[in-house]
C-alpha cells in the first residue's frame, strides 16, 4: 500500500502522492495512509466498505453486517 501511493525522494524522504505529507519512515506513510485517506490493506465487505485486516475478521464482521444494514 505505501508503496502504491508514495514516492521516495533521493534524500531518503517519503511523499504521499495524494496530499503533501512528507515523511522518512514507511511505517509512518502507512499511518498516514490510513488515518488521513482511509486506505488500509485488508479485506473490504461488499456491504458497507469496512476493511478488516484478516479473511477472518471480515467473515465475522459479515454475519452482523448483512445486506439490509444502512449506513
């Protein structure tokens, strides 16, 4: 995911390509990615677009989010 949304500059800096945050951890583009942006990796329901980050987690999540929920 950070990968696929940031670019890494010469000097070891890291820029969201979708804002202008600019940081020099990856792990903190992920942080980033996900707080400010809403983009996580996972697995997302096709009901209400919940990522969950485990094929676990959203087949548990998906037997109380069913199709007649509203959001």
């Amino acid at each position: 995911m950070v990968a696929a949304y940031s670019s890494r500059a010469g000097d070891g800096r890291i820029s969201c390509t979708l804002c202008s945050h600019v940081t020099h951890k990856a792990y903190n583009m992920r942080v980033h990615l996900e707080g400010k942006h809403k983009l996580s990796s996972g697995y997302s329901c096709d009901t209400c677009q919940v990522v969950k980050s485990t094929s676990h987690l959203l087949h548990q999540h998906k037997k109380v989010c069913g199709p007649n929920m509203s959001y």
